[in-house]
C-alpha cells in the first residue's frame, strides 16, 4: 500500500497550511475560525505521521488486496484526514458553519482505523 507516500504527502499539506495559517491568514480570520483552521491542520499533519508508522508496518507484510484490518484502518485513516481536516480547513475559509456538522464523520473515521489498528497490531498468541 502506499500510506506511507501519503502520509507524507499530508505532512507536506499540513506544514504549508500551518505556515499559511501562521503568517497569511492571522490578520484575515477571527481569532475563532484561525484556531479552527490549526486545528485542521494539527490533525493532518498528526494523521500523517500514523499514516508513515501504517506504511512502515505493512512494509514487510504480503499484499492482502486491501482486506487485512491494518488496510482497513490506514484508509480510515486517510479518510479521516480528509473529511476532518478539509471540512475545518472549508469552515474557516468560508465561515459556512454547515461544514462544522461534517468534521464528526472524519472524527468516526480517525476512531474506527485506529481501533482497527489496534486490532490488527495486538500480539498475536
């Protein structure tokens, strides 16, 4: 699989939204939607390192077409970021509050891949 490739990728995403929140965004957003915003951001790029720890333990690990528990969890994972973090990234640059009542469903998905992880990474007797 390719997580660790994409939890990069979401570490590169992260770091320059970050750096966009930071120093291009400070004067144009409420104090209120900024740390909405970095909130996104922090899970992305906290996501993204799960995603690299996934990648690297699947690395060593025969192909199982996506079906094993460790894939299941890495793409709850990826979708999680997504949902979650994009739909704050979309609240704070628009102010639309409906997108507030998104980032729940990227909450679920963080929750169920980590538990599947979990699962799939309990030893084994």
């Amino acid at each position: 699989m390719y997580f660790s490739s994409i939890g990069a990728l979401f570490l590169l995403v992260g770091v320059a939204a970050g750096a966009f929140g930071a120093h291009g965004l400070r004067e144009r957003l409420s104090p209120e939607m900024l740390a909405v915003f970095e909130t996104g951001a922090r899970y992305q790029l906290l996501h993204g390192l799960g995603l690299i720890l996934v990648g690297q333990r699947a690395a060593g690990v025969p192909g199982d077409g996506g079906l094993s528990a460790q894939s299941r969890g890495g793409w709850l994972l990826v979708a999680g970021t997504v949902v979650f973090s994009g739909s704050l990234y979309v609240l704070a640059l628009t102010g639309v509050r409906a997108w507030g009542a998104v980032t729940p469903v990227g909450g679920v998905c963080f929750l169920a891949g980590w538990g599947l992880l979990a699962r799939a990474w309990w030893p084994r007797r």
